[in-house]
C-alpha cells in the first residue's frame, strides 16, 4: 500500500494548508489527520471502518484528537478527500455534514440531469481529480531518487562489511557497489550499471555515494573480479575512509 495523501482541494480547503513545492510529497505534509492517515492505511490487510452514510463511494473514517476524515482507497492508493474538526460537546458531526452534503450534491445532480442518482448521496467533487493525479506524477522523480539514495548506502555499507560486491535490481537496470578497503591503504569503490539508464541517471547515482568526490569518478572497463558485460558500464573511486568510517557507524 502506497503511502495515503490528501487532496490538494481537501490540503488547501478542509485542512487550510498551502500546497507545498513538489520536492515534498504530498503525504508528507505536517498535519495530525495526515500523519494519521498515512499511519492507518500503511498495512493494505488492515480493517477500516466504512462511513455508511456515504453510499455512492466507499469512503473509511480516520480519527484523530479533534480531526475527522474521509479516506478513498483508489487501488493501492489511499487519498484523504475529506477533513475537518470536531467541534466540543458534539458527536462525530463532520460525518453528518459529509452526509448532508452528499444529500444536497445528490439533489442537484438529479436536478441537472435527466438520469437520476439511484443512491442517496454523490461525492464525485471530493475525489482526486486530474490536477491530483499530475502533482502525484511530478513527485516521482522525489521518490525515486530517494530510493535511489537509500540503495546506495546499504549497498556501499554490504560492501565494506564484506568486501564483495553487492546488487539491487530496480525496474530497467540494475546497480552494483563494490567496496575493497585495505589496512594502511586507500579504500577502492567501484560502480556499475547493468541495463539501460538515462545519462543524467549515472551522474545522480555516482553523486550519492558517500565519501567520494563527484569529480573523482573514472571509467573502468573491468570489474574487480570480471570483465564488463556488454550491457555494462562502471567507474571507480576512491572513498574517504572518514566516510566509511561514518556510513558504518550510520545504522539508517
């Protein structure tokens, strides 16, 4: 289950935040209803409870202190359509408005439209919408080179504990680290690409390995244990022993 995120017309109208830049995904936003949301629906075999009222979408509550909401499960995407306060001495009155809202937004439709609703209530103004589903696509490219980021470390921290190279494979090529770190002597990293990467991809990868100078990289057209394939590319480096010394000591 991917990570559940609020609408912008729910970020910006229901829980009064601007939009932030897009190097900040949306489910990252600090809100108590967000934060909650995102905690509830990280397990897709969780139980959630349905808002019953709400009978033309099926939309699960999310509770927290005096936040209500309104969460869609859009195949592997949870989105927070809906939210707002409870206010003191009342029930959970947010889902009664989101139910008379619905009973309204029903009458106009049927009004405008020759074929009626046959359910009591239409929540269509609440569902993520083309602008979300475009803000969700421009932030890839965050999520990726996060994960990217990530892997490199791990890999890099694999390597120095053992000495061998170690892989991680993602969708269109895969990445190998290897770390050869002598006693008395200059630690080697070597780097290596199998499969098709963008060129702008290669720079960003070989700029996130710790201890080493961007300007440092050089082609390689063997591995230390084996020549490259043909679908192959790698550089070497030298890494700081100080950065090692760190990225170990780094449990994350």
């Amino acid at each position: 289950m991917r990570p559940a995120r609020p609408t912008l017309r729910c970020l910006q109208e229901d829980l009064d935040l601007p939009v932030p830049p897009v190097t900040q995904p949306l489910e990252e936003v600090d809100h108590p209803l967000v934060g909650k949301a995102v905690e509830q629906f990280a397990d897709a075999d969780a139980k959630h409870e349905r808002i019953r009222a709400i009978d033309d979408q099926v939309l699960f509550k999310v509770k927290v202190q005096r936040w209500r909401g309104a969460v869609l499960v859009d195949a592997d995407l949870p989105w927070l359509v809906a939210g707002g306060r409870r206010e003191d001495g009342s029930g959970d009155d947010f889902y009664a408005t989101l139910e008379t809202e619905g009973n309204a937004a029903r009458a106009r439709y049927n009004t405008d439209h020759r074929e009626g609703l046959k359910t009591t209530t239409y929540s269509a103004h609440l569902l993520p919408d083309r602008a979300d589903f475009v803000r969700y696509r421009a932030e890839a490219g965050v999520r990726f080179a996060r994960r990217i980021r990530a892997a490199i470390r791990e890999l890099v921290r694999d390597s120095l504990r053992d000495g061998r190279e170690h892989t991680v494979d993602f969708d269109t090529f895969t990445l190998g680290i290897h770390v050869r770190a002598d006693h008395g002597h200059e630690t080697y990293v070597a780097v290596r690409i199998t499969g098709s990467v963008p060129p702008n991809l290669a720079v960003v990868i070989l700029g996130d390995v710790p201890g080493c100078d961007r300007d440092g990289w050089y082609p390689e057209y063997a591995l230390p244990e084996r020549d490259l394939l043909p679908a192959e590319q790698a550089w070497s480096n030298i890494m700081d022993p100080t950065g090692a010394a760190a990225l170990l000591d780094d449990n994350g």
